[in-house]
C-alpha cells in the first residue's frame, strides 16, 4: 500500500492547528490564579522527585516499616530517573517550540530553561508515579484516588499556564505508559535488589554484629 508523503503532511499540519486552537482556548478559560497554577505544576518538578524518595526511604527505614514502604521509594526514585532520561531524549528529538500565546504574567515564575514542549515532562512524571502506586499493594483506593487526582491537576496546569499544548500532555501520558510497562517488566528495585546477596541494611547490621575491625 503506497502512503503520499504530503497527504501525512497535511494531516500533521492539521492536527497541529487543532492542537494549537484547543490548547489556546483552555489557556483563556483559566479561572485559576497564576499563584495556584505555578504551585500545582511545582509539585510535579523533577528534581523534587529525584529528592524526595530519598529521605521518605530512609524515615521508613528508621521506623521500622515493613520493607515494601522501602521498595515504594526506592521504585518511585527509580522510575523518575528513567522518566528524566526519557523526557530529555524525547525532547531533543521532537524539538517542538512551546506555545507563544501565554501571556507574560503567567510566566514570570518557575519558569525553567527547557524551551521545548513535546512531550510534557510534568505529565509523565505525574502519571508515572500514579501508576507505581495504582500497583503498590500497600496502597489503599484513597490513596490512589487522590494521586490520580493530583496528576490531572499537575497535567492540567501545564495547558492552564500556557507552557504546553494538549498533544504535549498525550505524549507525556504515552511516555508514562511506556515507563510503567518497563517498570512491570522489570519488576523495579524490588528485582534488582534480589540479584544483591544482602540488603544494604542487613549487610551493615551484620557488620556491626560480627566485630568488623574499625566498627
């Protein structure tokens, strides 16, 4: 079956403008203060999440929670790396320009040096971490209610600022998809952990036990 080169042109030319017509009208219905929006997109930032499970690890770890509160954060820090790695290698090969429709009191904080837009680095992460802990068995339904809720929110503001187009949020959804199949594939820290002979924990416990010289 022969495909005509310029017929796809078209038709990403328009599914473009679409994307480009309905992207703009969500980000002139925004009701929401700016304030809001930037706070919601804040919590959804990657370095804050290549942060954050590192200490919540170790408070687990210090109270004496069950190993799969640890195997969570470890998973959760896991699956934001690969979802950093991703984000910028799917960016530096689509190179789409973001939207330059918003207005200037929408963008004067929080803004970043990342240019590109395709695809939302914020929804894939969100949505990433949703699914984690849509799979996690310690996790109640409240639980995963209110993280589904907050990767909407983190997705939506994204448009709401005018910093992403619609498309940009499909893709990063598409990106977290991929990344959680890789985490089920996979099975995560908790895998890799079983090619270690011991725990970290436990092999410094037993240090300490056994009379290590210098401990």
């Amino acid at each position: 079956m022969d495909f005509d080169y310029f017929d796809m042109e078209s038709w990403a030319d328009h599914i473009s403008a679409a994307d480009f017509r309905i992207s703009q009208r969500v980000y002139e219905s925004s009701s929401l203060s700016c304030t809001t929006l930037h706070l919601i997109g804040l919590t959804g930032e990657g370095w804050l999440w290549l942060l954050l499970p590192i200490p919540l690890c170790l408070f687990y770890l210090s109270l004496q929670y069950p190993a799969s509160y640890d195997h969570l954060w470890s998973n959760l820090y896991l699956v934001n790396l690969i979802d950093v790695v991703m984000i910028v290698l799917a960016k530096h090969l689509f190179q789409r320009q973001r939207p330059n429709y918003q207005a200037t009191n929408k963008t004067a904080v929080f803004v970043g040096p990342d240019k590109h837009s395709f695809p939302s680095g914020h929804t894939s992460r969100a949505w990433s971490i949703f699914f984690i802990v849509m799979t996690h068995p310690e996790c109640k339904w409240s639980t995963r209610c209110l993280t589904m809720m907050w990767a909407v929110s983190v997705s939506a503001s994204r448009v709401f600022l005018g910093r992403h187009y619609v498309g940009d949020l499909c893709g990063g959804f598409c990106l977290a998809l991929i990344n959680a199949m890789l985490y089920r594939k996979t099975g995560g820290v908790t895998t890799i952990l079983q090619l270690i002979p011991a725990h970290p924990q436990f092999v410094l416990s037993g240090m300490l036990t056994s009379g290590v010289p210098g401990l």
